[in-house]
C-alpha cells in the first residue's frame, strides 16, 4: 500500500483555499466594519406579540448600542396562520404559520434618515391540529418563538452582508408625501 505524502497534500488544500476569494464576515474582530455598524443599530418598536418576539431577539443579537445609535431598524411584521389539511367534516388537520418581516435600516446620521436597506425576511412552519386546543396553541406559539428566532438571524446576516461591502451603494432618500408636478401638460 502506498501512502501519500502528507506536506505536499496540505499544501495544495491551503494553496486553493488561499485563492477562493472568501474572506472571514466578521474579520478585524469587535473593532471590524461588520462589529462596528451591528452595535451602532436601535431596533425600533415593533406591533403585536411577533414583534415584541422578533424585537428581543434582534436585540440580544445586536447588543445596545454605543452611545447614540447611528442607524435605526424599522420592521412591519405579517404572521399568517393557515389550514392546511381538511377532513371530511370539514376540521383543519394541518396548519401552516408563516411570519414574513418587512425591514429598513435607516441611517440616523444624515440629516434626512436616508433608507440604506430595504428588504424582506421570512420563515414558516408546519403545525399539527390536535384534539387538544391547548395543545395546538402550544404549538402555534412555539412555531411562533421559533420562526422568530429565525427572522431575526436573516435580517442580521444581511445587514451583516451590506455592513461588510467595500462601498455601499448609493442610499435611497426617504418617500415623502409631497405631489410631483406634471411637466409639459397644461
């Protein structure tokens, strides 16, 4: 049997790995660009019971931040509960519980609150109907505390992801209410 030699082998892997373009997310550590802008970030109030969910878990993955935060996260929740399968007598068997997040990350320090991010996140789970009604309102709020767990780490990972681009694009003003004139039309 003949055994391959175990520097060159190590070797080739760190060479091609040193080439694939990937760089750590959080690189430079609490001091990194990607740190930096997650601790500058106020989470904004949220509605209903999937907000105050969704908001805990924004906030203990963000921390409070340094003095006065630099940016603001603005969330509009839609949590949907669904029947899925149908018996003959018409009872639901199966639900489905989507809760969808609607988030803008608006920059505090311009003088007009640009919008720098504007995107969605969302989850959804499956819930079994049971005989027992407090069995299925278990379940619905555990899928609940779940699904809020799991919007929370996608709206961070992305703003992670913008936080982390060389240059930003260009920020989007704010839509303001004011009537755009009509230009050629008596």
């Amino acid at each position: 049997m003949t055994r391959i030699p175990r520097l060159p082998t190590i070797l080739a892997v760190a060479i091609a790995l040193a080439g694939c373009g990937m760089h750590p997310l959080y690189s430079g550590g609490s001091n990194g660009a990607v740190a930096m802008a997650l601790s500058g970030i106020e989470v904004g109030p949220i509605e209903g019971k999937a907000g105050w969910l969704v908001g805990n878990a924004l906030r203990d993955r963000l921390g409070a931040p340094d003095g006065a935060p630099r940016y603001r996260l603005d969330i509009r929740l839609d949590d949907q509960i669904s029947g899925l399968g149908v018996r003959r007598d018409d009872s639901v068997t199966r639900e489905r519980r989507i809760l969808r997040a609607r988030y803008q990350l608006v920059d505090l320090t311009s003088g007009n609150q640009t919008v720098l991010l504007d995107t969605t996140a969302g989850s959804d789970a499956g819930i079994d109907v049971v005989q027992s009604e407090y069995a299925t309102i278990a379940a619905e709020n555990t899928a609940l505390e779940r699904l809020s767990t799991i919007v929370a780490d996608e709206i961070v990972a992305r703003i992670a992801l913008y936080a982390r681009r060389p240059t930003p694009p260009p920020p989007q003003p704010t839509p303001t209410a004011t009537a755009t004139p009509v230009v050629g039309k008596p």
